[in-house]
C-alpha cells in the first residue's frame, strides 16, 4: 500500500523536515537529526507529535502520515516499540477528539504493514478502541472469520487471542451491534479449555446477561455447553440462564421472587424478562401442540383474555411462531415453532420428518413410473 508522505525525498531528510516542522508548533525536539539513525529520530518525533494532533492544519495528515511512512521502511525488529509507542498515542489523545483523523492514520500503518506480521495485532486492536469511542465499528472489519484468520496468520498466543476477541466483542456492543457481539462472545468462551475456563467467569457472567437482555435473542441453549459457562453451575447466573434456556414463566417468577435483588443487580429489568419467559413459555407449548385455548394460554402466561390476541400478534412477529387466531374455537392454531432447545429429541425428529420426505417422494417417483414407463 502507497502512504501518503510529508514530501518526497530521502529519508533522512524526511525526518529532518519532520523535525522542524513540529518544533514550529511548539515541541522541545532538536531540529537536527540524531546520530543513532532513523529508528532513533522516529522514536523522538513520535514523543512529540502531540502537538500535531493538537493542531487543525491541514497539513496534520500529511505529516503524520509521513511518520507512518517512514515506519514502514524500519527493519521488523525497529518497528515493535516505535509501533507500540504511536498506537499507544493515537489511542489515548484526547478521546473522543479527531477520530477520524486517528482511525485513519491507524487504518493506513495496519494496511502499510505484512499481511502476516505479529505486529498488525497492535495496529488492529488499537483501531478498534478507537472506533468503538466514536461508533465507527461498522468501518472496521470485524467479521469472525477474518478475525479468526488474522488470529492464525499472526500467531496469536491464547492470552493476545483473548484480548483481541474481547476488544472487538465490547467495541460491537458499545455501537450496539447485539448480533455480531454475541457470535464474537461465543467464540471467545468457547476458546477457553477445561484448564483455564476459571478464568472466564467475568466474561462467561457477561455473555450470560447480554445474552438475557438483547430483545432479539430468544434461543440459549448454546452458551450451556461452553466451559467457562459450566464453571458457572451452582450459582444464581446458571440457574437464571437454565430458566431462560428450557422452563416455562411460572419457573421463572417462583425464582424472581426469592432473588430479586440478584435480578435488579445484573441491570435487568423484570418486566422484559416476563415479556421474554412469555414468549419462550410459548414457544415451548407451540412446538409441543398445535392447538392451543385461549384458556390454557391464559393460565400458563399468567395473563388476561384481553391480552390473548395482542400477544400472539407480538409473538408472531418475533418469526420464532408461526400461528393462526381461531376466534370462534378460542384457539391458536400452530404451523410453525422454533425449539428452545435442540439435542437429540429435536435430531431423531428432524431425522423421521426427512426419512418420511424421502419416502413419501420414492412412491411419487414409483407412481409416475407406473404410469409412464420411460419416465
């Protein structure tokens, strides 16, 4: 990738003009290059550049861009702490003030730099702090799988694979992209061993109440079966997150009534969680049967005839039921549910629905050969 420079002209006299130039803006930096080389001159005129990023001229870019230039040319084993030393100030200047100045002089040193080299891990994680101060995330790419094959191509070890993970899940929900950051939370937990998922218990309890929060999520088996979750079991966050996963709303409101507290402190709010139990408790009773009364819907969502029809209509919405109003049966009638849960009952039934489809097809095929033998 071509990096916009300073001016074209050697090397040396690129970090000369630098010099000069940020001593102009007021910093205490010699205008003479120093004799330990250009890596040397780098590391002083990255100590200075503040006084840059302070100022509006629109020369800032160019010059800073020149010091990522020249950084580019360093030798790998020169660039580390000097690399380090720039993100680190781009990072934490002035948050929240020229970001689009700082993502972009960060965007241009990650895509100046080897595909493969450790050293993007720095670059990238200190773009997504920066993105995620401005909600600019959704000009990051934050894809799982690329994320997953920049972890391989840099050689990440398991504590920077980690902290990558984390970084991009908090920077998703901070510009409140649910979606994505749950996939990247799941991913993090399920990176974690038998050995280390201890470790995970912030995290685990983190994914477990984003989770119950999101007004989109209504499926939660998975995070069941990731370690750092399992570690979990005994507490109160596993016993909640096993009601929202497979009980039905009575379960849940025997269980609000003796943790209330435990609820106010995760931030959640009780109503959502009826609204949400409501939802589930249905789901549950839809793949079950396929028609329901209204009087059985009122019992086991503990709500009133009135408020039968809103909240299929809601339901209905959430495309995790789909269903018909029989106003004069004072039914429900199913032809459509999402399993809460999915092991192996939902497998063996998923495996005769199929072997029915099959031979429900090998008889259509035996009866058109029937009547036309060439067919």
């Amino acid at each position: 990738m071509s990096v916009p420079a300073f001016i074209d002209i050697t090397e040396e006299d690129q970090a000369s003009e630098l010099r000069a130039y940020i001593k102009s803006k007021g910093a205490e930096i010699s205008e003479e290059n120093s004799e330990g080389g250009l890596h040397v001159d780098l590391a002083q005129i990255i100590e200075a550049c503040d006084v840059c990023l302070k100022d509006d001229d629109k020369d800032v870019e160019s010059v800073m861009n020149s010091v990522v230039s020249l950084l580019l040319i360093l030798e790998p084993e020169k660039q580390e702490a000097l690399i380090e030393s720039l993100c680190e100030k781009l990072v934490k200047f002035r948050e929240g003030e020229r970001p689009s100045l700082r993502m972009q002089l960060l965007s241009n040193l990650f895509h100046g730099m080897d595909e493969n080299t450790p050293l993007r891990y720095t670059v990238f994680c200190s773009l997504i702090k920066v993105a995620a101060t401005c909600n600019a995330i959704s000009f990051i790419p934050t894809d799982l799988d690329q994320v997953r094959k920049w972890i391989i191509d840099w050689n990440l070890n398991t504590e920077k694979k980690h902290t990558l993970l984390r970084l991009v899940y908090e920077a998703l929900v901070d510009c409140k992209k649910s979606e994505p950051a749950a996939k990247v939370m799941v991913e993090l937990l399920g990176s974690y061993t038998e050995d280390n998922a201890s470790q995970a218990r912030v995290d685990a309890h983190r994914c477990i109440v984003r989770a119950l929060k999101d007004p989109n999520t209504f499926l939660f088996d998975h995070l069941l079966t990731l370690k750092p979750v399992r570690f979990l079991e005994g507490e109160h966050i596993h016993d909640l997150l096993t009601i929202f996963v497979s009980a039905k709303l009575a379960v849940y409101v025997k269980f609000c009534q003796s943790n209330k507290d435990f609820i106010d402190s995760l931030g959640l709010s009780h109503e959502q969680n009826m609204a949400k139990m409501r939802l589930l408790t249905f789901m549950g009773m839809a793949s079950e049967f396929k028609e329901i009364s209204f009087d059985t819907m009122q019992q086991e969502l503990q709500i009133g005839a009135e408020d039968v029809e809103a909240f299929i209509i809601d339901a209905v919405r959430t495309k995790m039921v789909y269903c018909k109003i029989d106003q004069t049966q004072r039914k429900v009638v199913v032809s459509h549910s999402t399993h809460r849960t999915f092991g192996k009952q939902q497998w063996q039934q998923l495996h005769d629905s199929l072997s029915s489809w099959k031979a429900n097809l090998a008889a259509v095929k035996t009866s058109l050969q029937a009547l036309s033998p060439s067919a």
